[in-house]
C-alpha cells in the first residue's frame, strides 16, 4: 500500500485558511509594528534629549565665557591701568578687548536661535528648530574676522604667564594689584582668567562634533551645524600654526641673543622658525668636533665652544646620506644642504637612525613648504632632483711602481642616473684651487694640508673620501654653479647632465605609450631583446638579462647619453675630441677605434665584440696591462681615453723610462678584452658551440691564464698548451720541422720562471712531439666531423671541421680538469687577526693564499697547488667592503669578519656583487638548477 507523503496539521496548498487565522495574523502585524514604531520613538525622543543637553551645554557655557572675558576687559583691565605700565598690560591682556567684544556678538547670534528652539514653558523645546543659522551667517560673511582675533592672543599667551611670574616675585605694586582684582576673579588667580580663549577654542571643536554625531540627516539645522564644526575645526589648526610660528621666532630670537647671531637675517623670513636642538659628532678639515646643531625649519646653525662654526641652508634639494662604515669611522652619514655638507658619525647605529631620521622628517617639511609656495605664487616649478655623491671604493693604481697612487671611485648619481670618476686627490685640489676662487661666496669643505709621509695610510684615505665627496657634492648643488659646463666638461659629464632625469622619464613615457603598459618580469626583458627561450640555455642571454635587470633600477649616464665609438679612420685626426685607441682581442689581433673624450668602457666592449662578430661579449671585459705586465680591470664607467693617457704618462715620465730599463717593463699602452665571468659549464658550452668566434677568444683566454700561472702544471702539461697555441695561433701554417720551430713561440705560453727549469733543447723535442701527435688526431676528427656534417648526421651541425675550433675545445676540456679552469683567482694575504681566527675553527691556515670566484661558490684555495680547503654560497655573503689594500668578507658561516690584504680589493668586490645579482636572478626566474648541476661534475682536484 503506497504511504502519504503528507504531515499531520499541514495545509496543502489547495486548501483555504480559514478566516479566524486571517484575522489573527494580521493583529500579530499590527502588534509587531506598533512595537517597532515605539522602539523607532523612544530611540528618536532619547536623540533628541541629548542634543538638547549639548544644545543647552553651547549655550550656556558660551554665555558664562563671554561673562569672564568681559570681567577681564571691563573691570581687571581698568584696575590695572593704576598698578601696571601700559607696555606690560599690552603684554598679559593681550587683545582681549577684541576678543570680548566678539565673543559678545557671537553670543546675540546664538541667542536669537537658542530663544525660538527653547520656546517659554518649562521642559517644553522645539526639536525640529534651526538654531545655528544666524551664527552660520555671521562667520560666512567675508567681512568678518571672526575667531582669527584668537590667533595673536594664543601665540602670545606664554609671553604673558612669564611676564606675570616675574611681576609676581620682582613687583610690590602688582601683588597689590592681583590681591584687589581677587573678588572679581571669584577667587581664581589671572592666569587661569587668562587662559579662557586658549581653552575655549578646543570645546567649541568637541561641542559641534558631539552634536553632528546626534543630529540626523534629514535635520533642516545639520548643513549648519557641519560648517560650524569643521570652521572651528579649522580654526583650531591654523591658531596652533600660528602659536607654533610665534614660539618659533621667538626662541630664534633667543638664540641669536645667546650666540651673537644675526637677527635680521635668521628673521627675514616670516616663516622660519626654531625647530629643535640636537647635539652631533661632526667631521670637519680632518678633525672631530662634538657640537650643537640648532634646526631651523630650512637653516642648522652648528655651535662648538659657543660660537658658530657652520650655517648650513635647505632647500627642497637637501638631503640625508647614509653611509656605510670604514675601517677607522663607523655610523656615518651627512647632511647635504645648498652649497653645504655637514659630515658626521654616531656613537651607535640607533643614535644614526634616530638622528638621520630626524633631519629627515625636517628636510621633507621644508621640501613641502617649497612647493606650497610655488604653487601658490603661479610660478613654472622646474623638475630639479638633488645629485648624490659617493665615494664607493678605492684602487691602489701602479702598487708595484714608482707612480704608486690611489684612485678614488666617486659614483655621481642624479635621480636613478649615475657615473662612476675615477678620480686622484691631486686632481680634486686642482678643482678647488680653481672653483673656490671662481665662486667665492661658496663654502666649499676645508682641504687638510697634505704630508707626504701619510698620504698612503688608510685613515688618511678615508678622510681624504670625505673632503672628496663634500666638495663635489657643494659643486654640484649649489645654484650658482648650475649652468657651469665647465665643471661638468672637467668631471666628464654630460652638459644635459641636470636634465637626465627628465630624459628618462619621457623614455619610460614612451614605452609606457608604446606597449600601453608599464612592462616588467619576462616581458619587458623580451621587448630589450632576451631570447626569452634561451634563458635556461645561454649564459649569454642569463648575463643580458641580468644587465638589463640592474640598468631598469639604476641607469649609468652612458645608457641615457651615449657617446661616440667608431672604427678609426685618418679624418678623425682633425676632431680634436676623438682620440684613437687600439683594443687587443683575445687571439692577439688589434681592432683600432676612434672615442670621443667622454667615451666610457662600457660603450667600448659592445662595440669591439660586434666588429669583431662576438654574439655575447657580458662575460669579458676590458682590461689595461700597466707597465709592470699586470693586468687591470677597466671599469664600466671609465672614460677609456682618461684611462689610456693617464698610463701614456705613466710610460713616458723620466723617473718610468729609468724603471722600464730597470724591470723591462711595458712602454705601450696595452688595453686587452680578457675573460672575466664564469658561468656554468654547460651553459658556457651552449654558447661557444653556437659561437666559433667566441670558442676561439675562449682558447685564448685560458692559454694567457696558463703563461700567468693560473694552473698548477708539470712539464708535459706546459707543452702540450704549447703545441695547443701552435695549432690556434698558427693553423694555417703548421710546422712540422724541428729546425723551424722557434722558440720565441713555445715561450708565449711558458712562464719564464718555468722555462729556465729545462733546455732549450728539451721544450723544443718534447713540444715538437705534441705538436705532431696533436695534428693527426684533429686531421682525424676533423675528417669525421665534416664526413657527419655532409650525412647531416644526429647533432652534427654543433661539431665542429675546423682544426682552430677543434685545438680552442681541447684547451677548454684541458682547462676543466683543474680546480680552477671555471673560476677568476686572485692570490691574497691573510690578515693576522685572521690567520688567528682560522687556527681556532679548525680551518687550514696560510699567510698566502687564493681566493677563488666562480658561478657558484667561493673557494679558497692553498697556495703550493690551487687546491680548494674551503668554499662559501655567494647567498651567505652578508657584505664586503673594499679598501686600497685590504677586502673584508662577513659570511653568515663566520663569527668574525675576514680580511684579506690585496690590491685588487675593489675588482674582487665588483666580482662579488656581479655573481650576487646573477644568482638572484636565478632565483626569481628560477634557473638555480642550472647552477647546482656543474657543482657535481665541474673540476677535479
């Protein structure tokens, strides 16, 4: 029997309700409504009673006020025309004639709403009345002043309790006077009489907003209400401005009795004021000095010993510089003002924080001071940025010469656009003799008086950075200085060199436009020309990538103003701002160009490698080999033509022709591209495979780190990289004689020091040997190649025919059997403190020793074979600081910081930091693996 789906009691839809439940529900609603509307009633009534409070609480405690002010200006005020000289009653009343007699008529106004809204009978009001529409009106009026008058009373009223404090100790006849006016005060002293309108300004804002939060919105008096509040309000903020204002002059007034100032001067501008007191550790000519800092809103008075030995001025261009700690100053930064740089340090790094935090916020409200009053006056603001100057590193140049010096790296950055100089202290005199006679008025930093005993310590060095930075970054700011090209011409800066900033915004503007995005990640690196596909292949595109990544936040000057590199030709001889520089290749061969005078290195290597058809060139760089046969590393940001006469007159000197006889050194300026990063091997062998000519420079590179003892070899090794070079250098025309073999040949790869170990005879058999089996066995595979080409065989395209190509991939897997055929070796000292530490964890110790950089690690290596004992992530390297002859590393892995004495500090820092970028760029697009796998397979031992 099939079961009803049907519940007891329930009413199916087809069925009728019936009449009574009908009934019964709608007296239900009626019910619930009624209750809601009392609820809604009561809600409203309770409303309304409290804004009557309030209502009645304005009222009243407006019309007690205006009462007391009238007994101050009425009564007090006439009593003390017999007691007290009118130049003090000016001084404790104040205006508060004026205040009294407005507050009078603010009260008529407020009366004429209160009566109709109050009504006459007891308890009995007007909820609905519009009480404040008189009041509105009054303060609406253009006419009116209306609480303004509170202003000069307010900024005046300390004034006005210290001059009743003094009267009350120094003068009988004003006691006599507070002891009659006593009564009229209800008992009270004058001060709390006095204080009223200070006090009444802050209730009248608590009043109204207490009353817009009860008032509903449908209220016809709440647009009246609201603008009362917010007048008020307003008020209040422009009187404490204007109290902030009079303080502020005042106590620069004081200061200026206090120190002997001028007055008039540090009072010409109506709205300086005295902002606070700080007390500074300050470097200045070489000396410390401890001072007091008095800050101005846009002025720092600085006093030591009570008087004033700096006046530094801020401008919307000022600003703090953090800077990093030196080996005999720490917790440094300075304060750049116009034409002005106050150079200090701290005690402790939250002393600096706190401190450069402070000048901070001051310099930040004086900058939107600035540009208030721009806006205001209607001028045209010209986009200025302040330029910064930094001094980030120190080179010890010819350390092993008798023109032994140090170059200062002096990085000039205006916005995100910067330069390196690498500049002499001598040539910074210069500057100043020149400029601080050119622009008096200018208070350039003090130069300390040189000693030759002591220019090369390091303490001397970093005090020199700081006079170096100060005075060009007065040069620089200062305005009077801005439309001087000569200094830029002399700092080899653009003459657009202020407008940068501005050219590239309009360049991102541009792609902006262009692509109607603002591009980043895989994208933008497509639009600058990645092969996006070959980022997991090429190191070549890897190191393009990671250019560009750095250049999109921070440009060199180089890349906004590009300047002239060409192939020489004789018609340049007439320019007298091209000179012409040779740039030797890896393979020996010289590629001859012609560079204007503000030509960088940077804009020189792409060049050369496209010339000489190199597809990736980021991994080589360009380096000067001095006079002594050793190589430095050029930086990007040299001007090549500087760099190649400073080495001409290093050459050319007589003191240099005596030492060139002496050490049979260098009198040609040799600039050479060498080999620089090593990538991953797999990564590497990607590009020279697609790259002959990249796979021969590579040949080459490793044979010159043969000749420079890179490798730790025996005498077979020695000549088989001999027969090696024969066979790269020479392919064309084998030697297969004995009697043809030159020597002179076989020693471009043999260190001399090695050489003279056998006979001539020796090297000569032996190399012949090699040269011969050598041979046949690329004659061999490159008959195979071209046989497999010609079949088009399974990856034959990527084997190479050519014998040359064939003798570079030899020297490459030769190099690989070696602990340092993938990395850039630099031999250093170990510092003593060092060495100590190293004993007490267990490390092997060496005074001597190698530092070793590669893709993925840092090694240190001993110094009899180049065999690694230790290696370091470059993501544990927390810093590395660079001076002339000494680098410190601080690892994670370390308790204490590391030193090393070398004078390639600063080329092992740019090492570092290089690797450093590329392997974040590995980790944000993911390409660590490739930087694990050769870990595992790369060198031998």
């Amino acid at each position: 029997m099939q079961q009803s789906n049907k519940q007891p009691n329930q009413i199916t839809p087809t069925q009728e309700i019936p009449v009574k439940v009908k009934r019964a529900a709608k007296q239900l609603q009626r019910w619930f409504k009624c209750k809601q509307d009392v609820k809604a009633y009561q809600k409203l009534k309770k409303n309304h009673r409290y804004r009557k409070n309030v209502i009645l609480e304005i009222y009243n405690t407006e019309k007690q006020y205006v009462n007391d002010i009238k007994i101050l200006s009425e009564k007090v005020l006439v009593v003390a025309q017999q007691y007290i000289n009118q130049e003090n009653i000016k001084t404790i009343f104040m205006n508060c004639n004026q205040i009294s007699q407005w507050n009078q008529e603010f009260l008529k106004a407020l009366e004429l709403g209160f009566q109709g809204y109050i009504g006459n009978a007891k308890d009995m009001y007007k909820p609905y009345w519009i009480v404040f529409e008189a009041n509105t009106k009054q303060l609406m009026n253009v006419r009116c002043k209306g609480f303004r008058c509170y202003f000069d009373y307010c900024s005046q009223f300390s004034k006005s309790n210290q001059l009743i404090d003094k009267l009350k100790q120094s003068d009988q006849k004003f006691k006599q006077f507070l002891t009659l006016i006593n009564p009229e005060l209800r008992g009270m002293d004058l001060s709390s009489f006095l204080v009223k309108p200070v006090q009444r300004l802050p209730k009248y804002i608590l009043l109204f907003k207490d009353l817009e939060k009860h008032t509903e919105e449908d209220h016809p008096d709440l647009k009246n209400i609201k603008y009362l509040h917010k007048y008020f309000r307003d008020i209040n903020e422009e009187n404490n401005k204007s109290i902030d204002i009079y303080i502020g002059r005042l106590q620069i007034s004081e200061l200026c009795d206090q120190f002997k100032l001028n007055k008039s001067d540090l009072l010409s501008d109506p709205q300086r004021i005295y902002k606070f007191e700080e007390k500074l550790n300050i470097i200045q000519a070489n000396k410390e000095f401890v001072v007091q800092v008095h800050a101005l809103s846009d002025i720092l008075i600085v006093i030591h010993d009570n008087k004033q030995i700096n006046q530094v001025k801020l401008d919307s261009l000022s600003f703090v510089k953090d800077q990093p700690d030196t080996k005999y100053f720490s917790n440094l930064f300075q304060i750049v003002g116009v034409g002005e740089v106050l150079q200090c340090f701290s005690e402790s790094l939250s002393i600096k924080k706190k401190a450069i935090e402070l000048f901070e916020k001051l310099i930040q409200l004086n900058r939107e001071q600035e540009c208030q009053k721009e806006l205001k006056s209607g001028k045209l603001i010209f986009m200025r940025f302040p330029v910064q100057v930094v001094v980030v590193g120190t080179e010890e140049r010819n350390f092993q010469s008798f023109q032994k010096h140090t170059q200062y790296i002096t990085q000039i950055s205006i916005n995100k656009v910067y330069q390196n100089l690498f500049v002499r202290y001598s040539e910074i005199e210069n500057m100043y003799q020149k400029y601080s006679k050119k622009y008096p008025t200018i208070e350039f930093p003090k130069f300390p008086n040189q000693s030759w005993l002591t220019y090369q310590k390091t303490k001397s060095i970093e005090e020199r950075k700081f006079v170096i930075e100060g005075f060009l970054q007065t040069l620089l700011q200062s305005k009077e200085t801005q439309g001087d090209n000569q200094i830029l011409n002399d700092l080899k800066l653009p003459f657009n060199f202020f407008q940068l900033p501005q050219i590239v915004l309009d360049q991102q503007k541009s792609i902006f436009s262009k692509y109607n995005t603002s591009l980043d990640g895989l994208e933008e690196l497509k639009i600058q020309g990645v092969l996006i596909d070959k980022l997991k292949n090429s190191a070549g595109e890897i190191l393009k990538a990671v250019c560009i990544e750095k250049e999109s936040r921070k440009k060199s000057i180089a890349e906004v103003q590009p300047n002239r590199v060409v192939i020489w030709q004789q018609k340049y001889n007439t320019e007298p701002n091209m000179k012409r520089v040779n740039i030797t290749m890896p393979d020996g061969t010289i590629t001859e160009i012609g560079v204007d005078d503000k030509a960088k290195v940077s804009e020189v290597l792409p060049f050369v490698a496209g010339q000489n058809q190199l597809v990736y060139f980021k991994d080589f760089r360009l380096y000067l080999i001095d006079q002594l046969k050793k190589p430095r590393l050029l930086d990007d940001d040299e001007v090549i033509s500087k760099a190649y006469d400073d080495e001409y007159q290093n050459n050319h000197g007589w003191l240099n022709k005596l030492e060139q006889i002496l050490t049979a050194s260098n009198t040609d300026v040799i600039i050479k591209m060498r080999k620089y990063l090593y990538m991953p091997l797999q990564l590497e062998e990607f590009d020279y495979r697609e790259d002959p000519i990249r796979l021969i420079y590579l040949g080459f590179s490793i044979l010159e780190d043969v000749y420079e003892g890179k490798y730790y070899l025996g005498f077979k090794d020695y000549c088989l990289f001999a027969a090696l070079y024969y066979h790269i250098k020479y392919h064309e025309r084998i030697e297969i004689s004995l009697n043809t073999l030159q020597l002179d040949k076989i020693t471009k790869v043999i260190p001399s020091d090695v050489y003279s170990g056998k006979s001539d005879s020796e090297w000569k058999d032996f190399t012949m040997e090699c040269i011969i089996s050598l041979n046949q066995e690329l004659n061999r595979i490159s008959s195979l190649n071209r046989i497999e080409k010609l079949q088009k065989k399974e990856n034959s395209q990527s084997k190479f025919a050519d014998k040359r190509c064939l003798a570079a991939l030899v020297i490459i897997n030769a190099s690989l059997t070696f602990t340092q055929g993938s990395m850039a070796i630099f031999q250093v000292q170990t510092y003593e403190q060092t060495q100590i530490y190293f004993k007490q964890i267990g490390m092997e110790v060496h005074a001597t020793m190698y530092l070793g950089f590669s893709a993925y690690k840092i090694y240190f290596l001993n110094p009899q074979k180049k065999i690694k004992f230790r290696e370091l992530d470059y993501n544990k390297v927390n810093w590395v600081i660079s001076y002339p002859n000494q680098i410190i590393f601080n690892f994670e892995n370390f308790k204490e910081p590391l030193r090393f004495d070398t004078f390639q500090s600063y080329e092992i820092k740019l090492l570092v930091e290089q690797y450093k970028d590329i392997y974040k760029f590995n980790q944000e697009y993911n390409l660590e693996n490739l930087f694990h796998i050769d870990q595992q397979q790369s060198t031998k031992e």
